[in-house]
C-alpha cells in the first residue's frame, strides 16, 4: 500500500484564484512532513516543514501558507495564485534523522 | 559538479560505461542525500552518505563523501539504460529538517 498520498494529480488554475494541496500519510505515527516545490527542468525548493500537528516551519516564502490539521495531513494553500507559482508541488515524510521519502506530486499549472 | 546557480548538468554516455556525478555543498553539513527522479515523478532516494563514513555502495552505486572539500560524489557502475533519469545530491544536518537540493544532473544511457 502507498504510504504517501498526494491530490490531486494535476490542476489548472487561473491566476489570482485560490488554491489547496493535500498531502496524507497512512500507516506512519508523528511523521515529519514536508512540502518541496519545482519547476519545470529545475531543481526542488523546501517550502515548509512540519514536526507536529498544528505546527508549521517556513523555509521560503513564495506567497504560499501550509497547515496541518491532522498527524497524517499536510495542506499547502493560498488565496491568490501567481503565474510564478506553477511547477510540481511534493509532498515528503521521514521520521527524525532519515532521509525524506517523497510522494508522486501535483503538477500545477496556472494561467 | 552540482549546486548553487549552476544550470541542470546532463550526461549521455552508452551502457555498460561508468559514470560519476559531483556534488559540493555550500553550508555545513553531516548528511548528503542523492535521489534519482524519473520524468514525472517524485523523487527517490537512492543512497544516504553520512559525514562519518567516507564511502557507502548500494548495488552497482557507491557515494563517497569528503567533509574536507565539502564533496559528494555519486557513481553508477556499468550503466544500463534503466538508469536514465536526473540525479540530485542533497544536503542536511544530523536532524534533517532542511534539505537543500543541488542543481541536478541529466543523465542519458543509450543501448
């Protein structure tokens, strides 16, 4: 079974309008939880982090905001999207010292 | 070599050669990650290389580590076309919160 979930897939989106990710772990207790992002041909860019439920990190700020409402859920949101914010978004778990596993991501296009 | 403002480095060579992909980090450092991703798809960790140990194999993959010259180097023995795909290093501390990715490398293994 999947251990990372992400949804969805793919989006097209236009720009100023808003946005939600979601991001679910199954079968992992108190995993750290990550959000990357990357654009098309270039290299992944750590946006947030979370150790604990309710508990955020920033890494960079790109006009985006990230929740975590639940253990298993990360959520990466905004109320206006910038043509800037396409890309593949990834979502990544790993319990503290290990390695990130990543999901399979959603590509997000906005016009 | 992989990192900083450096463009995605690509590599074509046939299979059954050797390869090798360079990786310096900027900051201080006690984890080199190297994932490989597939077109489309989320990145997968391939071999974990910690500032304790100089050099780590996995199947035909062996990374090395030299804190001394804040290198990483990835190589692939007897490449097969399966190992197309691009490569990057990743840089943590013993937590691994933050991840920083290089650059990328574009590897091609022709029949």
């Amino acid at each position: 079974a999947q251990t990372i979930h992400q949804w969805p897939v793919a989006e097209i989106k236009a720009v100023g309008s808003p946005l939600s990710l979601g991001c679910t772990i199954k079968g992992k207790s108190s995993p750290n939880l990550y959000w990357y992002w990357q654009a098309t041909g270039g290299t992944l860019q750590q946006l947030f982090y979370s150790i604990t439920v309710g508990q955020v990190e920033s890494v960079v700020q790109l006009n985006l905001s990230a929740s975590r409402p639940k253990d298993d859920q990360f959520i990466l949101s905004t109320e206006k999207l910038l043509l800037s914010h396409s890309g593949f978004y990834l979502c990544a778990w790993s319990k503290t010292g290990e390695a990130p596993l990543f999901g399979e991501g959603t590509r997000l296009s906005v016009l | 070599s992989q990192w900083g403002e450096e463009n995605l480095q690509a590599l074509s060579i046939q299979e059954g050669e050797d390869v090798t992909m360079n990786c310096s980090y900027k900051t201080y450092t006690t984890v080199v990650h190297w994932y490989r991703q597939d077109s489309g798809r989320g990145p997968a960790l391939i071999i974990l290389i910690r500032s304790n140990e100089r050099e780590k194999r996995s199947g035909r993959l062996r990374a090395t580590l030299d804190t001394s010259s804040q290198s990483s180097s990835l190589s692939i023995t007897a490449a097969q076309c399966e190992d197309t795909a691009v490569y990057f290093c990743a840089s943590s501390d013993n937590m691994g919160y933050k991840l920083t990715f290089g650059t990328g490398t574009s590897l091609l293994v022709d029949p």
